[in-house]
C-alpha cells in the first residue's frame, strides 16, 4: 500500500487505487488555469479590429503629439500671401481665409478634441462604477436617493443646460465642457453597475468580507468593482468616442470650445460655409475626425468581443 492510500485509510477515507503509471513516464502537473483578465488580453490579441484599431490610435497620437514639432507653421500665425490656398507644398492642408494653416490648426484641434475625450470618457465610467457600486451594495434608502438622482439627470436636456451655463464658464471653457460631458455620460453604465453589484453582494467572498469587518470602501474595490471590470473598460473605451463626438457636435454649435481656441469641431463649423467654394476647409477635418473615431470604435468593438465571445461570432 502507498503512503496516500496508508494517509486515507488512517485518516477513514476509502481507498481509490492510483491508476498504474508505465515505467520511464514523468507525471506532468495540470495547467494552471489563466485567469480572465488574461483569458480576454488573449482573445483581444487574436482580433485583427484590435490590431487595426489600436495601430491607427497610435499614429494618430503620435501624430497630434509631434507633429507641430515637425511643422514650420502654429495654428494662429498668418501667411498674407497664401489667403484662401488650396493644399500645396508650402501648407499641406491649406490655408482659411485669413491665411492660417489648416495642417496646425487640424493638429491643435485634434489635441483638443483626444484630451476632452480621453479624459471625459474615463472620468464618466469611474463616476458610474462608484454611484452603481454604492447604490448596489448599500441599498435600501441610499439605493432609491441615488436611483432617483440617476433618473433625474437621464430626463434633463443636457443641451439646453448648456446653452445655459456656457456664459458663465467663458475662461475655462474646455475644462467645463469636460466636466459637463463626463456629469452627463455615466448614468446608463451605473445602472448597469449597480444590477452587478446587487447579484455580487450576496456571494460568499462578499459576505466573509463584511463578517470579517473589512470596510465597504476596500470590499468594493478588491471584490465588486473588479468583477465588473471588463464591462467598465468597455464603457470607458466607447465613452471616448462618445465624448469626441459630443464636443464636435457642440463646439459646431457654438457652445464648446471657443476662439481663440481650437478644436475638430469648431474647424467643421468655419468649413461648413466654404465646403463647396474651399473643400479643403471641411474635408481634411471631417476626413481626421473620422478616422480617430473608427479607430476607437475598433478597438471597443473588439473588447466587447473579447469579454463576450458570442457577440462576435463569425465576424473575424
């Protein structure tokens, strides 16, 4: 008898035989299982959206980033004698017509609009982890307070709030646009969260911790926001998208970035007048924003995919 089949009959439990092994074979130990995260990081790398996406993400970056360094004209210099120029070699998209470059002034804008989005993208998922968090897992009169502030800000017209407060926030324009667009961007998302939160909070892992008096802050940092983490970068990769596109649509309007500053949006307002005259004013813009926008939404798509398989089936 082995030393396992002696430790179980001392121990009274029934002995189960180990299989025979053939001479001269090594007992190799089971894989050790990977965990989710890693399971979707491999997946992810597997989706050629990923790899289209995120190479297009980073030339874009690297272009916003170096590419005034590279370039001999700003966004606010004049050229007298090239007003109203179409593309040439001297000024690659052109000139408007008081003779700025339309090359600068795209890469400003584009800077501008990737900072607002990039910022008030994230910020709003983490807005709506903690009020969902919160909300799931405190219930009761905390649940309905909450719950009520969520429905109440998803019935506001954001827009016409807008409309009202942008008087007042003329010198930090951009800043409060970011703000405004992350403040009305998470509510979806913490509805969401907090349904998770709700079906995690009964667990075992969740109740040993609250008996074990670990503090709601740490519990749902270690055990509920990472259990929905996937769903949260998900959100905070197409909140990019969805916060590019709202401050184009209101710097269009006249109720976001404003001059003296610079942004996709306000470069479509101005080449919206001259787009059949100057085509150049509105096309080399709208052509960036475009291609900045498909490229976040590849790489969200292909996260979607990576956490849920069957949402992708057959499109690869």
């Amino acid at each position: 008898m082995s030393l396992v089949e002696e430790t179980n009959a001392e121990l009274g439990s029934p002995v189960v035989p180990l299989p025979p092994q053939p001479l001269g074979t090594e007992v190799t130990p089971p894989k050790k299982a990977r965990s989710r995260g890693r399971l979707i990081w491999c997946r992810l790398t597997q989706t050629s959206r990923f790899w289209v996406g995120a190479v297009t993400i980073a030339v874009i970056l690297a272009w916003a980033l170096l590419g005034p360094l590279l370039y001999p004209y700003n966004a606010t210099g004049r050229d007298p004698l090239n007003m109203g120029l179409g593309p040439t070699q001297l000024h690659w998209f052109g000139t408007n017509g008081i003779g700025q470059d339309l090359y600068a002034q795209t890469l400003v804008g584009l800077q501008k609009s990737l900072v607002i989005g990039l910022i008030a993208g994230p910020l709003g998922t983490l807005i709506a982890a903690v009020v969902g968090s919160v909300a799931g897992y405190m219930g009761g009169v905390v649940d309905r307070v909450l719950v009520w502030c969520i429905n109440l800000l998803l019935v506001l017209p954001s827009f016409i709030l807008l409309v009202i407060l942008s008087p007042l926030f003329k010198g930090l324009s951009w800043v409060f646009l970011t703000v405004f667009i992350a403040g009305f961007s998470w509510m979806i998302m913490a509805q969401v969260v907090r349904s998770q939160t709700k079906s995690l909070r009964d667990r075992d892992f969740v109740k040993a911790a609250r008996y074990m008096g670990v503090p709601m802050r740490k519990i749902l940092g270690r055990h509920i926001i990472p259990n929905v983490a996937s769903l949260l970068i998900i959100d905070a990769t197409l909140g990019v998208v969805a916060a590019i596109l709202a401050e184009t649509s209101l710097s269009y309007f006249g109720f976001g970035i404003r001059a003296p500053d610079v942004s996709l949006g306000t470069l479509l307002a101005e080449g919206t007048s001259a787009a059949v005259t100057r085509p150049w004013l509105f096309v080399f813009p709208a052509g960036v924003l475009i291609v900045t926008l498909f490229a976040v939404s590849l790489i969200g798509d292909a996260l979607r995919d990576a956490v849920d398989p069957t949402s992708g089936v057959n499109r690869d």
